[in-house]
C-alpha cells in the first residue's frame, strides 16, 4: 500500500514540475533546486528525484554531473526538428481523431476550441498557449494511439517552454482550430489531415525564418 501511495504521489509531483515548465513558471537554462521545490510542493527530497528522472526522459530538463538538473534549453535547429515531427505526426492523429471520434468526444474538443477562443478574446499569451497545448492534445488523444498522444504532448510542452510570445496571429490559429473541429465532426479524415498540416506547417516556417534570420546577422 505504501509502495502504491509513493508512486502516486511520485506522479503528482512530476505532473506539478510539468506543469511549471509549461507555464513558464520554471523557464528554460534555471536550475531546479530540490530543497526549494520539496518546500513549495511540501513534499520530500525522494518524490522530486523520481520526477526528475521522468523529466529527463520526457527531455524536458537535462542532468549536468556536478552542477545539478536544469529546465532544458532548445536551439532553433532543435525546436524545428521537433516541428518536423510534428509535421509528419500531428496529422496522422488528426486523422484518425476524424476516423474514432464518438459524439461525446467532439462535444469536449468544441469545449476546447471555445476555451482557446476566449483566451485570445482576452488576449492572454499564457492561456492561449495552455488551450493550444490542451487542444492539440486531445486530438492525439482522440486518435486511440497512446504512444503518439505522449510523444506530441512532451514536444508541445518542450515547443511552449522555449518560445517567446507566439508564433502566428492567434486569431488565425482560433479559426484553424475550428476548421479542424468541423473536420473531426464530420467524420472527414483527408480534410482534418490537410488541415492539421497547414496548421503546423506555418508555425515550423516561422522557426524556419527565425533561423535564417540568425544566420544573416552571423554573416
């Protein structure tokens, strides 16, 4: 029993330094300091080692030897190689979302695009960016394959955490997250593919940009 209460707690945890990662409230390059997080989540020092172990796997932070774990850090070229993967993989899931999805299903991922809509409504950055990794999600969720709902939910948290701001117009992602809603509604998988592509597809050339631009000035 005790070993079962660890591990759930253990998960807790791992899902509350998560979540500071995502927000933003622990930023890339920060030293994660143990005592100080065993104090805030009032926890001990045991709980948060296991996060941290699962963190790294989940590439969100890295463990440097002697000088501690730190909220990973991603060049451009790595963040669009994650977009790469995304490119390929998101609307696979899209895809399929539009093949599985049951009518309760469609109802939650409605409740969702409504909620990204009244963040940018509100112009709150932090939000948008929670909706959107809620959002995108959900449709893996959707998809019935486990593997690449974690896969694409760690590569949005790692995305969300080391970029500034926001990539496109959020009003342009709002009304692309509906067409992918009427896409899963409908039941039309080659229209929820296409349009999941579309989607990604601008935001990893703004990273693109972001390079090129980058190496301009290097010259």
């Amino acid at each position: 029993m005790k070993k079962f209460e660890y591990q759930v707690l253990a998960q807790r945890v791992y899902e509350a330094l998560r979540g500071m990662i995502l927000t933003g409230e622990l930023k890339p390059n920060e030293k994660l300091a143990q005592e100080e997080l065993a104090r805030k989540l009032g926890v001990s020092r045991t709980p948060i080692l296991s996060a941290f172990s699962q963190l790294e796997r989940d590439m969100l932070v890295v463990s440097i030897p002697r000088r501690g774990v730190f909220v990973k850090q991603f060049a451009l070229h790595e963040l669009l190689d994650i977009y790469d993967i995304r490119l390929r993989l998101e609307p696979l899931g899209a895809r399929h979302a539009a093949e599985r999805a049951n009518d309760e299903q469609k109802k939650k991922l409605a409740e969702l695009v409504e909620a990204f809509g009244e963040a940018v409504r509100r112009g709150d950055v932090r939000r948008i960016k929670d909706a959107d990794h809620a959002f995108h999600t959900e449709i893996m969720r959707l998809s019935g394959n486990q593997v690449l709902y974690e896969m694409i939910a760690t590569f949005n948290i790692l995305i969300i955490a080391n970029v500034k701001g926001l990539q496109k117009d959020p009003h342009k992602s709002s009304a692309e997250h509906q067409m992918l809603l009427a896409a899963i509604r409908g039941n039309d998988p080659d229209e929820a593919e296409h349009t999941m592509y579309e989607h990604i597809a601008e935001s990893r050339n703004a990273i693109r940009n972001e390079i090129a631009k980058e190496s301009r000035t290097d010259e």
